[in-house]
C-alpha cells in the first residue's frame, strides 16, 4: 500500500519543515514539498491537522521489560504498549530482571521466545557482561544483540552481578576485539553507602555525584586502554560532564544518556517518604539539571532515554516510604516525550532538538540506520504530535503494567495522537506487529 502523509510541520533529516512522506510498504520512499503531486498516486492520503506534526518514531534504547521471570513487574506486551502510547517505536531490552538475565545465547533465545507476538513496537535486546560469562560474549554477540550492560555496582538483583575493575577490563577488551559496545551503571561501590528512612536528603547523600564521577573517570582510562566503544548511561552527576568532554574532544568512542527524571524533577521538589521518585543514581538538585540541559544543548551528553524501571507496588515500599528499602526505578516510557518536551521548550529548545536526542541519536547508538528519522529508505515509522496541547497525567491512563509515577498529576505538553509502526497505525485493540530485531539490521 503506498500512504501519503501531509503535514504543515514535519521534523524530517533536512530540519522541520512542510512535508509530504510517501510511503510505500514499510519504508518511506520519498520526502516531498508538502503540496506535492505523488505519482503514481496513493493508495491513501493523511492530512494531519494545522496543530500537529509529524515526528519519526522515537528509539528508547534504556528499557527493562523483565519478562519472563518477572512479568509482574513489566512485560512485553503491556511495556510495548506503553511504548507506542508514547511515541515510541522502537525499543531495547536491558538484560537484567528477567529470569535467567540475557547473560548467554541461550538465555537470549528464551527472552526471544516470551517475547515473540507479544510486541506493539519493534523490540530489540543488550546482552550482558557479568562475573563468570566472558566466554558467553561471543555468542551473544553473533546471536545479535546490540551490546553489552554491566554494572560496576550491585544491581539489585543477585542473578547479575556487577564486575571489578579487572573483570571490567577483561569484557571490555573482549568487546573491543569484537567491535561491540559496552554500556555502563557507572557509580563507585566505595563512595556509596546504605541510606535507610523516609529522608530524601539523606538518599540522596548515600550516593553522591562523586561516586558517578569516579566510576566515570576509571571506564574513560579502560576504554582508552582497550580501545572499547564505551556508552555511558543515565547520568545523572553533572560534574561528570567535563571529563567527557574531554575524553570526545581527545577521540575517545565515548557516548553518554541522561534520561527525563533528571531532566524534569529536582530533589528540591522530592516529598520525604515519596519513594515514587526514587532511581539510582538519583535525582539531585535544580543547579545540577540546569548543567544536564547545558550538556545536552553543547552535544556533550548524547542521548535521552527513559531508563523505564518498573515493579510492583509492594517493593516500591510506598507505604514505609523507605528510601533504602525501596526499588530504584522510575517508569515513564509512555510519558518520556511529553516530558522533556514539556522543560525542553520552556529552556528554548526545538522539537527537532528533542528528537535528535531521543530519536536520531539512540537509533545511530544500536547501530539502527533505518530508523530514527523521516528520510527515503527509512522504516515508516511516524508520530503524530500536538505539541501545543497540554494535559495532566492520570495514571488510569498509563499502559504500564503497574502505573506508579512520580509524574501523576503533573500538566505535561504534547499530546501523541497516533503512532505508525512501518506504514501502519498500531492499534491497540489489534494482534501486535512488532518485530524482534537484531544487531545489523537496516
């Protein structure tokens, strides 16, 4: 079927401008003025309204969907879902909370079976690095997953352990001799402490900016030593951000995420005992999101992602309000896009900023060139956006499997009204469509 979409506002790889996107199949074949004449004609035409803009799908490369194991949690269907509630088209699982992890090929192949007809979106898999497995890596990584996760400090679950500096050196030459990716937890075990009570403050203390920062440090002198492409992820100290831009500046293959908690929210803000705002690292004060922004807009930090941490209610310890008891997670992969949209344009940003980094950028970072952006040979997969309407959020509404947010009640803008997985609506009530994806796709 060949699908013309028109718009007054498209964010396209030329910038944002008037569009006409031809669809043919699952892949856009032509970006045209937005008047255009298609020849040969659609089969279909979408005129998107004076109000709405069309957006390329987002890619969410910080996901935990914990299924099998610890469906409770988060599984793929109610996770995809979510996903394309959100804009977001294309996904990538994280290797722990399942049960096994995806720490070898053949714990790959079960997460790959649970998986398969479930997915609303395409969904795609990090394998991970851990005490033990470096002669799992190998496999994993012709089996085709897009990297590899470890910890440099307990995760929270025991099945994936994190690793020492020796065993972190070891995967990461290994990595290097592959050509693969590393993404890294980076805080230092030393410089973080047990912190237990409903105080937010005394959290927040229990792990300081300085135990990102070393744990940083030490990965940029491995990767250097090694030669490993390294990806920082969900950085949350901003007194980090010199030292990678240091190590970019020196040649390093070396890229950071930050995600919308600390983007958005501010320990200022954080009410003692309201654990729905607890992640590790945490969120810290308003002058330290103000350096994230700054990172972001001089291309230092990279990416954003929504490092969508679900579980359920009873290990969120909401009602102790236990900030050392409770799980670390923050869920927000249905709210990511209006989220830092919402603080994006009141900072002057651009929608195309947005999507470069939560779009562009993730897509370019799983090595994913078909998607991220509305240009000929891409997969069609499209957003519909209003990025003028505001509303407030109502966790009825959300499709995680368990709807605990520290955004409830919070007015966002912009508001997804439809999105297009390779040239066809996602609809819910529908079987899903969504493909299981692996490393070296177009």
């Amino acid at each position: 079927m060949r699908t013309v979409f028109r718009a007054h506002r498209a964010v396209t790889d030329a910038g944002e401008r008037p569009a006409a996107v031809v669809v043919d199949g699952e892949r856009i074949s032509a970006v045209l003025l937005r008047d255009a004449a298609v020849d040969p004609p659609a089969d279909r035409e979408l005129v998107l309204g004076a109000d709405e803009v069309l957006l390329p799908g987002l890619v969410d490369t910080h996901v935990h969907v914990n299924e099998p194991g610890r469906t409770e949690w988060e599984g793929f269907a109610s996770a995809t879902r979510a996903a394309a509630a959100g804009g977001v088209t294309t996904l990538i699982d994280m290797p722990l909370n399942s049960l096994p992890p995806t720490v070898d090929a053949a714990a790959l192949a079960v997460k790959r079976k649970a998986a398969d007809g479930q997915c609303s979106v395409d969904v795609g898999f990090w394998g991970g690095a851990v005490p033990g497995n470096l002669a799992d890596l190998a496999p994993l990584h012709e089996a085709g997953v897009f990297g590899f996760k470890c910890f440099l400090l307990p995760s929270g679950v025991d099945e994936f352990p994190p690793l020492d500096r020796a065993g972190l050196a070891a995967a990461l030459a290994e990595v290097a001799a592959m050509g693969a990716l590393m993404i890294v937890h980076a805080e230092d075990p030393g410089l973080v402490t047990d912190a237990h009570g409903r105080r937010y403050a005394d959290f927040l203390a229990s792990r300081p900016r300085a135990a990102e920062d070393t744990a940083i440090a030490g990965l940029l002198e491995l990767a250097e030593q090694t030669g490993a492409r390294v990806h920082v992820l969900h950085l949350s100290s901003a007194d980090a951000l010199p030292m990678i831009a240091r190590a970019k500046a020196a040649g390093l293959p070396i890229t950071a995420e930050t995600c919308p908690h600390y983007l958005a929210l501010t320990a200022e803000e954080v009410p003692d005992g309201d654990t729905r705002f607890k992640c590790c690292p945490p969120v810290r004060e308003e002058g330290n999101r103000d350096a994230l922004w700054q990172g972001l807009a001089d291309g230092t930090i990279d990416a954003v992602v929504s490092d969508h941490s679900p579980s359920t209610a009873d290990l969120k310890r909401l009602d102790s309000g236990d900030f050392g008891e409770a799980w670390g997670g923050i869920a927000s992969l249905q709210l990511g896009l209006p989220v830092v949209w919402t603080e994006a344009r009141r900072r002057g940003h651009e929608l195309a900023d947005v999507l470069t980094w939560m779009s562009a950028r993730t897509a370019t970072l799983a090595g994913l060139h078909g998607k991220g952006r509305i240009a000929a040979g891409a997969d069609a997969d499209l957003v519909v956006f209003a990025p003028d309407e505001s509303f407030t959020v109502d966790v009825d509404r959300l499709h995680h499997r368990n709807p605990i947010t520290p955004y409830a009640g919070r007015t966002l803008t912009g508001v997804v009204r439809s999105t297009w997985l390779r040239g066809e609506l996602i609809d819910m009530a529908a079987d899903p469509r969504g493909r299981l994806l692996t490393r070296g796709e177009r």
